[in-house]
C-alpha cells in the first residue's frame, strides 16, 4: 500500500493537486469482504456498485494487496479532485467577485425605527 503525503505547510495549487492525481497509477471502486476461510487463508470478493447494480467479483489471495492498493488509489483521487474542485470554486468566486452578501449601510436620513412608520388601517365602519 502506497500512502501520498505533502508536508502540512506546503500549500496546494490547483496544478500540484493535478501532478498528484497523475501520480496515481491504478484505481479500483468498491470494497473487498471475506467470503470464506480456506486452508491457505481468507477467500474475498470484490464488491462495486456499478450501472445500478451491486457487482460482486471473486478476487484470488494473491491480487488482494494489488486491489487494495488500487481502491486506496481511487479513494487518494475522490479526495484530490474534491480539493482541486474547492479550489477552483474558490478562485472563480474571488475573479467574479461572488461572496458573501453584505447588509446594506443604514441611511442615517432614513434612521426612524420601522415601528414608528407603520401606517393605520382606516375603519369601515
């Protein structure tokens, strides 16, 4: 198993997290479970939901170290390209000038409390 670590004080550009995810080399969805225990070890499957449908593969003991690392490989590049798409949000919100919305000054001309500005109904009486 393959663990991609950066220093914490390193700050991640959009390019780097893009170098990161070419890094990766082999990517797998799903889960691997036990199926059973044989004389040389556990039986497993490979589990995916695929199409609409879960999509259970038998998996032979010696590419379970090669399929782990390849479902580590896709959980590394969700991740990367969750923080590639925050940044670009980001830096598309900052270029458009789009944040958060600020209250209107208050004109002091304009200073009476709303209260006192209610109008009366007239009676119809």
């Amino acid at each position: 198993m393959y663990i991609y670590t950066m220093p914490m004080n390193t700050p991640l550009t959009p390019q780097s997290l893009i170098e990161r995810i070419l890094q990766i080399q082999r990517m797998e969805h799903g889960s691997l479970s036990i199926i059973g225990q044989g004389p040389n070890g556990p039986y497993y499957n490979l589990n995916s939901w695929e199409k609409g449908k879960n999509r259970c593969r038998y998996l032979p003991q010696d590419k379970v170290p090669e399929v782990q690392q390849a479902i580590e490989g896709y959980h590394q590049y969700q991740h990367l390209t969750e923080q590639y798409g925050q940044q670009i949000i980001e830096q598309t919100r900052a270029e458009l000038n789009i944040g958060v919305k600020k209250k209107p000054q208050p004109n002091p001309q304009n200073s009476r409390p709303k209260s006192a500005s209610r109008k009366t109904r007239k009676s119809s009486n």
